[in-house]
C-alpha cells in the first residue's frame, strides 16, 4: 500500500483546520497515513493518533526573519522532518501548505522518487494579493516541483491553468466538520448585527463594507457591524469606523474568542474584490450562520443564493448595500 505522509507546518488559521479536515477525510475512510504539523500548530491537540493516523510534531519558529535563520540555520529544527521522512520513505509526499522548510523535502525528492502533492490555495503565478519575494518564489517553487496540484475552486483551477499544465485535483471546499457542534441559533429580533471576520487586506474589501453600511445607516436601518481581524486600514476606512459607531477588534482571535463574537452577529458578510476560496465559509456553512459574498473568483461557487446565503456584485457597495436593506427591511427604524 502507497505511504502517504502530509506535511502542514502553518501555526495559526485556515491552514490548520484545512490539514485536520484532509487528515480525518483519511482516517473516516480507513486511509492509513503519516502526518507533520507544527508544535505551535493552535489546534495541535486535535491531531490525535488513532488506527489510521500517525501523527509527528516539531518545533518550528516564531513568525519572524530572525528566528526563522536561528532556527533553520543554527538550530537546524528542519532535521526533524528530513529524520521523518528518510525513516517512512514515503510514496507521496502531501504539501497542505507553503513552508521555507518545504524546499529541503524537494531536495529529498531527487534520492527517494516520491511524488509531490501541493495545495494551491492563491495562483502563485497571479496572486491576489502583495506578498513578499520570498514566498512567491516558495510558492512558484513548489507549484513548478510539483506532480499533483490540488484546488479547492473551478475558479482556481482554470485560473492557474493559464500558467502551468499539469495534473490538476478539483477538491470543494465543504463545511468543516470540526465546528459542526456549535450551531448558530440565537438571532436578534430588534435589529440586524453584521459581521466580518478574517485578515484584512486590501483585497478584503474592507472599504466596500463601510459604505455599504453608511448607507444602512443613512436609511434609518436598526443595524450593527463587527470587523474582527488583525491587518491595517486605510485612512478612510478608520474615519467611517469612527463616523458609523463600528465595532472594530483588530487582533488575532483565537476560535473561542471568534465564537463569544459570533453569538452576537446575525450575518457575516465578504465583500473581497480578489477571491479563490474562503475558509469563512466553510466555518459559516458548518454552524449554520447566514452570509453574504461577493461574486469576485470562486466565492460564488460555495453559495446557493438565497438558500445558504446571498451573492452580490464585487466591488460594488450599492448593490451590497441594496441587498443589506432587503435582508434588513423588518429592522427599519420608524422616522
């Protein structure tokens, strides 16, 4: 039988709970395999061993330059992983996320003929988004290395299809199964609270939102919004979340903190101008909270408008805004 061995050292966000959803598809279909994750991985505790899971930890480093050289050069942490897979010789080698460490298991790959699995979760030859020369050129690396490419979008895979031609898996992203025992039940009944919830970047379309929401408010809507996410805003954008009374958490949420928030929030909405996919949600479809995106890339692909939520023009806060005032109509403030 193949030996499979997953490789996801990312610490924080989508890409842990996106490695532990691949991992227990697996083990739920009795698919023995190896599995790497980080010791700071904020979910480690989940990835338990059982029949059909072996699970390794090791020690990574800290979201900085610095320690990544003190750990990879002077450390030499990474060992670990070579130690792992020189010891299970793997036949598949199953990258679920970009990693600097990841460039020293292609090395390996020359010796022991195994074949590589990357997960492309932005077009590393398009992407979405400013990033640093380093990690496109991880990104680009791994992509060109690879045997297999895995997406999570149509989108996404005749996007990257412009670039480079090869074998393509087309895997959807569903709810995701670990948060499916919180379900999302109490709603307000005097008015309508929004949400965002992510990282912010420009492509999140944090601008869109706030004005969008002006207009809610200009129209004497009884509405609240949230925007729950570490990044930095634009100069507009922090005057009309000072002008509109928003309630504005810029830090990094643990999933408990995201809950404690979510039990006050009616509707998340994302209103990105660039998208793949998103890991909000599949969060959001697995506790039934109702959302709003927009059309940009593959966003629409994972949403029945009007049934599991509602799809409106990238880029365009009127139409977001005229959409909002349909939802929110019982919550209209009497002039």
């Amino acid at each position: 039988m193949s030996k499979l061995l997953l490789i996801s050292l990312q610490k924080y966000g989508g890409g842990a709970i996106d490695t532990l959803e691949i991992s227990e598809a697996l083990v739920q279909n009795n698919f023995f395999h190896y599995i790497a994750i980080s010791e700071q991985n904020e979910i480690a505790d989940k990835f338990n061993n059982n029949e059909y899971r072996s699970v390794f930890k090791i020690a990574t480093f800290e979201s900085s330059i610095i320690s990544f050289l003190i750990n990879t050069f002077l450390k030499l942490k990474f060992l670990k992983l070579i130690k792992i897979i020189l010891n299970i010789k793997p036949n598949y080698v199953f990258f679920t996320h970009r990693h600097p460490w990841q460039i020293f298991v292609l090395i390996l790959k020359s010796f022991l003929r195994f074949k590589i699995i990357y997960s492309c979760h932005d077009n590393p030859f398009d992407p979405k988004e400013p990033e640093n020369k380093i990690n496109i050129f991880i990104d680009r690396l791994l992509a060109k290395k690879a045997d297999i490419l895995v997406v999570y979008s149509n989108f996404m895979k005749n996007d990257i299809e412009r670039f480079i031609k090869k074998e393509i898996i087309l895997i959807p992203l569903g709810p995701y199964n670990q948060f499916i025992s919180f379900q999302k039940e109490n709603f307000n009944t005097d008015k309508l609270v929004l949400g965002f919830w992510g990282r912010i970047l420009p492509y999140k379309g944090i601008e869109i939102l706030l004005k969008a929401f002006e207009i809610l408010k200009k129209e004497k809507l009884n509405v609240d919004l949230y925007i729950l996410g570490k990044g930095k805003i634009s100069e507009i954008e922090k005057k009309l979340i000072k002008e509109l009374s928003v309630k504005f958490i810029n830090k990094w949420l643990t999933y408990e903190e995201v809950f404690e928030y979510i039990k006050k929030i009616d509707l998340i909405i994302l209103p990105y101008t660039k998208a793949t996919q998103s890991a909000v949600i599949s969060f959001c479809l697995a506790i039934n909270m109702p959302l709003i995106v927009s059309d940009a890339g593959g966003l629409k692909e994972f949403i029945d408008n009007g049934k599991t939520g509602f799809i409106f023009k990238s880029n365009d806060y009127n139409d977001l805004a005229l959409s909002l005032i349909h939802i929110s109509e019982p919550t209209r403030q009497a002039e």
